[in-house]
C-alpha cells in the first residue's frame, strides 16, 4: 500500500554546501580552517521537505536532481530522513542545483549557485497521481520553465479534492509575477518574504502587499520578515508574530522552514494565530546552527522552545 503523505513539496530542490565561519576569502593558494563544512538537501522545495519530515510529518518530494554525485547525495540525504523520494527524478541533461554559502561571522551569507535540473522537472502524470494521497501541496517551484505549463492545473486539481495549497518562490522575476498571475488563484496561503512583497507587489506595506496577492486570487498571505517575525494575513483576521530573542548563526534556510513549520503546525491542529508562532519558532532554531536544519529536533521540541524562549521586545 502507497503511504499517505502529509505533505508534497514540488520545486526547487539544491544541494547547500555551508561554511562557517568564512570571515574572508585566503589569499592566492593558502587555506584557513573553518568549524564547519555542512552539506544538506535545500531550496523552496528540498528545504520545506526536509524541514516538515523532522517535525514528523510525511513528505514527498517532487523535483529532479543531475546523474552526478551531488544528485546521488541529495537523494541518500532525504531517503536517510525519511522524506519519500519516489517523485524526485534524474535528468541527465542537467547537473544538480548546487550552492556554496560562506557564512560570515556578523550571518551575511553571500553564494555562488550553479543553476540545475530542478529548474526544469516537469510535472508528471505520478506528481499529479499522488495528490490521491496527499493532505498538503507546497508549489516552489514559481517562474520555473520545467514546471510553468503545469503548476496551475496541479494546483486547481489539488484544491478540487480538498488539499491545502500553499506557495514560496525562489526570487522575484518577471516570468514569477506572470506565473503567479496563473497560480494565485488556486493557492490557500502564498508565503512570500518582505523583499519579495516590494518586488511584486510595489509597495513597502506588507499588509496592503498582501491584500494585493489576495486581490490575483490568494486566500491568503504570510508574509516572512526576517527578525521581525512574520505576519499572516486572511480574510478575516491580521496576526503577528514577532521574532524569538535569539543570536542566529545561518539564516539562509529560514525562509524556507517558516513555510515548513506554518504547514506542520496546520496539519497537527493548530489554529492559524498557533501555527504561525510555531513556524516562527522552527525557523528561529534553524537560525542557531549550521545548515537546513540547523538545531531543529522535533515537533515536542519546536513547542517547548516556542512557549519557553522570550520574543524580540517591541517586535
């Protein structure tokens, strides 16, 4: 028997090759020790994925990875976690999305990425199948040419059976805007960040940027802020949830489980007000440590570190 998935995140999917602490580049060929070399599966899509199997549920991932060792890594990383990689495809015309991020000791994360096969997976008739099993859709896979032709017509199947959708995008383009002009309206919650609100939305108000989305078709937004916490907008009700008082290491998978924690927070029965403090929590214990999970442990442990760890004074 197929296992029923809590969660299917469709998109971006990357190796992220972390060093910490880079506070410079060495000079012609000398070298510098650093703490840490960390290697995880990341993106819009990988990161979500990863993020919401730590935090107990069951998720699949729907991307496509290079036949090259980055691939194979990628795949032994999310098939270790747990995460269902049946959906994850192999194309040989294109290496594995790959970025290197040195992290600076003041959290600046500069990168170089090598853009790759996850970009262009197309949705297939398997992806569109497993939404026979699936409680939740997470589409990041925004202004990508892979996926563009099918992304609306997953969405609206998924909505049509009952399924929560929600939606991250990579960067702020204007193949995304036209993109979510189609796939707004299928989509529950679109999760965009502050900078991207500005982008797309040409405002710097992020409760008129959200209404805004919701006016292309959203039924909602939640809107990630960085240490502001984040702000979630419905049709009814406006919630904020500041930031937790915390010293962040890396913050370059935040975003990402923010989307993750809202989503796992939903699926276990938290109201809306709840699950967004609980993914302000998961992101801020990503930001303690190195990585896509960073110090992120459980679900039990995302709520005592969200009942018991102070917030931003003033947030």
């Amino acid at each position: 028997m197929v296992q029923p998935l809590d969660l299917l995140a469709i998109g971006l999917t990357t190796i992220d090759i972390t060093v910490h602490p880079v506070a410079s580049l060495p000079e012609g060929e000398t070298g510098q020790i650093v703490e840490k070399i960390i290697l995880s599966p990341a993106g819009t899509a990988g990161g979500t994925a990863l993020v919401a199997q730590k935090l107990g549920l069951q998720t699949a991932i729907a991307s496509a990875v290079g036949d090259d060792p980055q691939g194979q890594l990628i795949r032994s990383l999310f098939d270790a976690a747990g995460v269902d990689t049946s959906l994850l495809a192999v194309d040989r015309a294109w290496p594995t999305s790959t970025t290197v991020l040195p992290i600076r000791p003041n959290g600046d994360r500069p990168n170089w990425h090598m853009m790759g096969a996850s970009i262009f997976a197309p949705v297939t008739d398997a992806v569109f199948a497993a939404l026979a099993r699936t409680a939740a859709v997470h589409w990041g896979g925004v202004g990508f040419p892979g996926a563009a032709a099918k992304g609306a017509e997953l969405l609206q199947d998924a909505c049509g059976r009952g399924i929560f959708t929600s939606c991250d995008l990579i960067a702020p383009s204007d193949a995304a805007q036209a993109d979510l002009d189609v796939l707004l309206p299928h989509v529950d919650l679109f999760m965009p960040s502050l900078a991207e609100v500005r982008a797309l939305a040409a405002t710097d108000d992020p409760v008129e940027g959200a209404h805004r989305f919701m006016a292309r078709g959203a039924g909602g937004c939640l809107i990630k802020m960085g240490g502001d916490g984040a702000l979630l907008i419905l049709s009814d009700r406006q919630i904020h949830v500041p930031a937790h008082r915390i010293d962040p290491v890396d913050t370059t998978s935040c975003g990402d489980s923010l989307c993750a924690g809202y989503i796992a927070g939903r699926t276990r029965g938290l109201d809306p007000a709840e699950a967004l403090r609980f993914g302000v929590a998961t992101a801020a214990q990503v930001a303690l440590d190195v990585g896509t999970l960073g110090k992120l442990e459980s679900y039990d442990r995302t709520l005592a570190f969200m009942r018991e760890t102070p917030v931003r004074e003033g947030a």
